[in-house]
C-alpha cells in the first residue's frame, strides 16, 4: 500500500487552450451521508517504500536509475525535496505498436573452447533465438491523454524554476500533447518544436501519402522561456560561407563596418543551430551504440539536447528511460542523471550500460505491491491464465475481464485492476464507488456475485463498510480478492549449482565459481511457446521445422552472473564485486570490459564470494547464497 499521496499542482494554468474530448484525472468520490451528497476529489502521486537494489561505486553525485513508475517516482523525489533541471522524456506514441526484444540463447560453455573459428567465421544464421514483448504503445486517445496529463503534472512538480522539458513524440499523438503541454505548461513557456528528420527513412511507394520521416520535440519551460537555461549550439557546415560581422550598439545588432564604412564579413564553418535537426546517423541508433533496445535513440540526439539545456553539474532525468541513453550522455557530459523506467529489461541495460562507461549510480525500485514478470504488459498477458477458471464472456461490458462459473453463484463477472494505469491499482472508496454506480447496474439480472481483484487497497475494512452502506441499487455480492498472492504464487526461482573453489592459478582472482547446472522454468516455458507456435506454422506451409533446444546443463540460458564479496545479508544491496555479461555469440565482457574470450562456464573473484546473483536470458535474475 502507498504511505501517502504526495499532492503535486492543484490546477493547470488558466486562459489556456484545453482538449475538451477526454477528462483529466481526478479521483472524485460522490457518496450518500445523512442523505447529502458529499463530493471528494483526491489528487496526488503515490509514495511507495524504495528499496535500495545495488549501488556501483561511492556515487557522490547521487545518481539514480528508479524501476517503477513515473508518477511514484516523482512522489519520492518530491518527498527527498529533489528537483531536477531537465527533463528529456521519450514515451509511447499512442501508435498502437508492440516492442519485442530479441533474446538469443548463448552457446553451451562446455563446448565453447573447442570452438576456434574467429567471430567473422561463425555462422550467424544457426544462432538460437527468440522475441519477448517489452511493452506494448496499445491506447485508446482518451486514455492516454489522460496518462499523459497525470505524468506531466507530477514530472512539473519535481522541476527547477529554471528547468526546461524535452517531450519526444510524434504523429501519432504529438497535437494533442502540443495542446495539453500548452495547459500544463503555459503557452508563453512553449519554445521550440524541434524536428528530428532521419534520413534513412525508406519510402514507402504502396501507400498515397508523402513519407513520414521525422520525430518531433516539444520544448517548454518550467516557469518563464526568459529565465531558463539556454545555451547556443553550433554544427559544421558542409563548406565555409561568408557572414556578415554583426556587433551590438546602443542595445541593438548591427552590420559591423570597418574604417573605410565598408560592411564586414568573415570566412564561417559553422551555424547556429535551428529547430530541425538532422543528424547523420541511423535510426534508432548508431551502429557503434547498440545496446539491444527497441526505440533506442542515438547519443549525438541527446547531446544536444543536455548541451542546449543544462550546465554541468546539475540533474537530468528521463522518466521514461528505456535504453539509458539520457543518463548515459548526462554522465559523459558531467551532469548527475535519474533514469526510471517501469520495464526491468531497461533498469538492466542501463546498469550495464552505465557500469561500461564507468559511471557511479544506486539502483533502487518502487516496492508497490505487486511482483510484475518483466513488465505490466507481459503481465496483463498472463493474468487471465493464472486465475482459475477465468474465461472470456462476450455478454459483459469491457469493464470486466470475464468470468468465473460457479455452482452456487452461477457466472461471477471478474475485474482485473490495469497494470497500465495507475489509478486502478489501489483500490479505494472513488473506485469502488464506480463500481457500484455505473459497473453493476448494466450486469445481467442473474449476476449473484462479483469479484473485484485488487493490488493495493486502502483499508480492507474500510472499503468492505463502504460497500454494505452503498450498495443498495441491486442485490449483487462483491467479493474481494489480493492479486498479489495469484502473482506471488507462480513465482519460480530459477535453479543452479555450482562449485566453489580457492585458485592461485586462475588470472581474475583467487576464487572461482563454475557453474554445473541451470535450469529456469520461466525460460524453459518460453522456448516451448515458441516450438509449439513454430511447429504449427511449419506444418501449415508444409516446411521441416527445427526447434529451439537445450543442453542437459541449461548454462546457454544464461546472459549475466555476478558475484558479492562484501556481504551474505540476502536483504542488502547488491555489490558486484566481478562480473560476467555473455553477448550473443559467447564473447564475454568482464565487469565492464569486453574481451575476446568465449564464457567458459566459471567466474572468479580476488576475495570470497558471499553471493551469487545470475539473470538468465530473459532478463530474470535469482540471488544465491553461497
């Protein structure tokens, strides 16, 4: 449950044009009490615990990568009285698309020494793999307008006066923000429509329309355009031209002239840069940053824009961080950084991301009750499969996620809370009270029960006293259920064995650990997924079909192990003392450093190994005390 709500700005900025086709957020009660009706409208981010996962290094800049949501991040930088002096945010499009990450199955250890072909000769087409789904940009416009707003209001209340936000969008959806950022914002603190053009964009010749080949950035001010942090940018030009040498007089810009009165000019390389932004680069990144991330976006992008809009020393946030791309290029450019993200596939590829670039940062994630697979998405995919007897019904209104048949009770209609959206993940009084008013009454007249799952809820008693005092328009049951415990319930650790054993010999230290055994369920029912569904389709076109295997020792399902020298205590955070990532090929880059060796199943450390910690390729990872 939240310990609080941290109230952030009671109301946009008024005289501003509005989008009057949805309804912002607000969390408004209207209730019977001594026959008034009392309204109450709640408003605020909710503040979760925060639990410290790892820290690298001695981080005296206080730099964050946060896994949880933007809006319960804000509410903890709110409450630290943390404010940051740019915000770069790069969220869903609203395009209705989903991203998937390619997961590779890494080469059996046990036989990589006897592999001595070189990387170029190695056949790429026989590498193993996969697709899971990171995340999916699925909305309606309604409700992402309304996401969109809330996030906006809490991402204002954590910025500087003299901050600046940076919100990379486009068609999509990008009018609509342009409008709603004009509400939140004040139209006078809009400065810039930035087009990033891509020139690689291929045309598309089956379609009657011009080529889509750009993103777009709206730029606004926190408080006032004049007062924000700005600084002038130039880039080469393609050949030198003449320009006239202007010089200010009497407060005014003028041609400079010289003895004679003749106008001056001078031999020039560079230019100012304007709002169109192309970058000679490939989209989504450059092919010498390649972490492996959907949506990823090149560096030389960024550094405009924290060049443009910051000074060294002060705090970049993305709140929407995906490949780290932000923190990566604020570290560079000397400026402290907070990364958040909600999907644990980006709080991995940031850490490791950052720890290459040697960088000094916590790792902390919102503890809000809920244990998520990899994402929501991913995990709203399998709820339905969790609860028993759950089964789609097509007579219900979309409100409810099926049902559930009972012998006493007959259809018992089924709500899920939506991991997407924050507001239905605790369930409080202006919640219940929707559903009692505008879900019930439209059920079937034979509906005897209901159950309302929930994640978080208030106060159990409090909402079961609400319910016996107002729902009094049907004879309906609502009976309530904790999700936690369906998700809690499937989880499965994953399992290894191994060795442990002091070395002299050994180059990286005097302890080494080999792995004998791994065997992770979740992965194992992933690659049956995909043997199933690609069976199918090989039998529909008539084609040979080879599946995906595993070795009897399951080490290829591994992507990175670690090892903690400093401390046994399973709750503390995370000290990597050595490390191991294996690529897709084999080739392993120890603690930050790529090297050319095949991963030959060990990891080793100068002091006594306390803990292991192993993330399999999917992106679960499993601590074990050693």
């Amino acid at each position: 449950m939240a310990i609080k709500y941290v109230p952030y700005f009671p109301n946009t900025l008024e005289g501003q044009a509005i989008l009057d086709n949805f309804v912002r957020t607000k969390r408004v009660l209207r209730y019977r009490d001594n026959d008034q009706v009392v309204e109450r409208i709640e408003r605020g981010m909710p503040l979760y615990e925060m639990e410290t996962k790892e820290t690298i290094g001695t981080n005296p800049n206080q730099n964050k990568i946060i896994r949880g949501e933007c809006l319960s991040a804000c509410a903890y930088l709110k409450e630290q009285g943390i404010q940051v002096d740019l915000v770069y945010i790069d969220p869903p499009f609203a395009s209705g698309a989903d991203y998937a990450k390619k997961v590779y199955i890494r080469r059996n250890p046990l036989v990589a020494k006897a592999i001595e072909q070189a990387e170029s000769e190695l056949d790429i087409e026989e590498l193993k793999a996969f697709e899971e789904k990171m995340y999916g940009d699925v909305w309606d416009k309604e409700r992402y307008l309304n996401w969109m707003y809330e996030n906006l209001m809490a991402i204002k209340s954590v910025m500087s006066d003299e901050a600046s936000i940076y919100v990379h969008l486009d068609w999509h959806i990008g009018h609509y923000v342009k409008i709603l950022m004009d509400e939140i914002f004040g139209e006078d603190n809009f400065k810039n429509e930035i087009v990033w053009y891509y020139y690689n964009k291929m045309p598309d010749k089956r379609k009657p329309l011009f080529t889509r080949s750009h993103d777009t950035i709206l730029l606004y001010a926190k408080s006032s355009a004049e007062d924000t942090i700005f600084n002038l940018l130039t880039e080469k030009r393609a050949e030198s031209v003449k320009q006239l040498v202007r010089k200010k007089v009497d407060g005014k810009m003028v041609n400079a002239r010289d003895e004679e009165g003749n106008v001056m000019y001078r031999e020039s390389d560079e230019r100012i840069l304007d709002d169109i932004w192309r970058l000679p680069m490939l989209q989504p990144a450059d092919k010498n940053e390649p972490v492996g991330y959907a949506t990823q976006k090149p560096e030389a992008l960024l550094e405009r824009v924290i060049q443009a809009s910051s000074n060294e020393g002060m705090l970049v946030a993305d709140f929407f961080g995906g490949s780290g791309v932000t923190a990566a290029v604020a570290n560079k450019l000397g400026r402290r950084f907070i990364h958040c993200d909600i999907g644990v596939n980006s709080i991995q590829t940031v850490r490791d991301r950052l720890l290459a670039n040697k960088a000094e940062f916590e790792v902390l994630e919102i503890k809000d009750g809920v244990s998520l697979y990899r994402n929501p998405v991913q995990t709203m995919h399998k709820l339905k499969s969790l609860i028993k007897g759950l089964r789609n019904e097509d007579a219900l209104d979309k409100f409810w996620e099926g049902s559930i048949v009972d012998t006493k009770y007959g259809m018992m209609p089924v709500y899920l809370p939506n991991l997407m959206d924050s507001t239905t993940r605790l369930l409080d009084k202006p919640l219940m009270n929707r559903i009692i008013r505008e879900a019930l009454p439209d059920l079937p007249e034979d509906t005897k029960r209901v159950i309302v799952y929930y994640i978080d809820i208030i106060d159990r008693k409090e909402i079961e006293d609400f319910i016996h005092e107002n729902n009094d328009r049907t004879t309906i049951e609502i009976e309530l259920r904790d999700l936690k415990q369906v998700l809690d319930d499937v989880v499965i650790e994953d399992n290894a064995e191994w060795e442990l054993a002091e070395s002299h010999e050994d180059l990286y230290g005097g302890w080494k650990l080999t792995l004998k055994h791994f065997h992770s369920d979740r992965v194992l029912r992933k690659i049956d997924e995909v043997n199933l569904k690609g069976q199918q389709q090989a039998l529909q076109k008539g084609k040979d079909f080879k599946p995906l295997e595993i070795s009897e020792e399951g080490l290829e399902t591994i992507e990175w192990l670690s090892l903690d020298c400093t401390t046994a205590d399973p709750k503390a955070p995370w000290h990597s003392d050595a490390e191991i990532k294996i690529d897709r090929l084999g080739y392993v880059t120890r603690s930050g450093i790529k090297t050319s060796d095949f991963w030959d199943a060990t990891i080793c450390s100068e002091a006594k190994p306390l803990r292991l910690k192993i993330r399999n390729i999917c992106g679960d990872e499993t601590i074990y005390i050693l």
